[in-house]
C-alpha cells in the first residue's frame, strides 16, 4: 500500500497576514479605479462588492496567496515610486486595515471604505466592524500611517557623528 499525502485545499488559509491579502486586493481595486467599497472577511475568504466594472468578487483564501507570491514576484527593487503614505491609493489603506487587524487577530469583518480623493489625500473613509462593534476607523489608519512615517524618516536619518576625540596633548604655555 502507498504512503501517500494528502492536502486539503479548502482550508481557510490562517497563516496568511491580512495586510498582505488585502493590499493585493487594493492593487486590483487601484486598476479599476474603484473609489468605494465594502469587503467581507470570512473564513472561507474575501467578498469584495464595488460599483462599475469590478462589481463583485470573491477570493478564497487559497487565491489570495498565490495572488501575494505573485505580486511580490513582481515588485521592482528601491521601493515604490509613488508616496507610500498616500491614503488615495488603495494598496495603502487596504495593507494598513489589515495591520491593524493583524494585531487585533480579527479574521471576520466587514470593512467600508473609499480612499481619499487627490487633493485631500488623508480624507479617506474607513469602518471596520464585527458584528455591530466597530473595531477600526479611519482615525486609527492616519495615526499608525503617522507612527510609520516617523519611524521612517528616523530609520534614514544620518547617524549622529560622534564628537572629535580630544587631543592627548595640551598647548602648554611658557612660564614666567
């Protein structure tokens, strides 16, 4: 009799971080120039429900981390080109929800959001709720966004350069 192995594929996929799955959906949201939408975590995946064209999609857990591998097999190294702070870009937002909910371990919610228009681009709308209890808020977004940034800008700023070492010699004076 063969030994074989077997893997389920219909498992929630837990393992996998939300800032991560959501901002590979942002991506998808961003190319379809999306300006609002509602999305609902359950164990079996993501339904994303948008108006035009995206209208809407599911993805099971399982899609979703192919879609990761995939966009981060796609990602140039030095970083993005554009702000990536900007709260007008779904990436952002979506990845920032999901880190925020990471730390909460919330898997299941219903998150309502549209990013910030162009020229105010920290207006962006975000309720993250489970069940009736709002567990996140635009609010939270800017104040970790803010914390990153700093953080940021600390991690390139220029080392302190040490003080010159102090001679072992002293100008000595000439008696009188």
């Amino acid at each position: 009799m063969d030994d074989a192995i077997t893997v389920r594929l219909d498992r929630p996929i837990t393992s996998l971080p939300l800032q991560d799955a959501l901002r590979t959906i942002g991506y998808g949201l961003e190319a379809s120039r999306v300006r609002r939408a509602r999305l609902q975590l359950s164990a079996a995946g993501v339904v994303v429900e948008t108006t035009g064209a995206y209208a809407v999609r599911s993805y099971s857990w399982d899609d979703l981390v192919v879609q990761v591998r995939v966009q981060r097999g796609l990602r140039q190294p030095g970083g993005p080109a554009a702000d990536p702070w900007t709260l007008t870009r779904w990436s952002v937002l979506l990845r920032a929800t999901g880190l925020l909910l990471d730390a909460q371990s919330v898997r299941q919610a219903e998150i309502e959001a549209a990013v910030a228009p162009s020229d105010a681009p920290r207006a962006c709308q975000l309720t993250v709720r489970v069940g009736e209890q709002v567990v996140l808020t635009a609010a939270a977004i800017h104040e970790r966004l803010e914390w990153l940034r700093l953080r940021h800008a600390a991690d390139r700023a220029e080392p302190a350069v040490p003080a010159a070492p102090r001679p072992a010699w002293r100008l000595r004076w000439p008696r009188r």
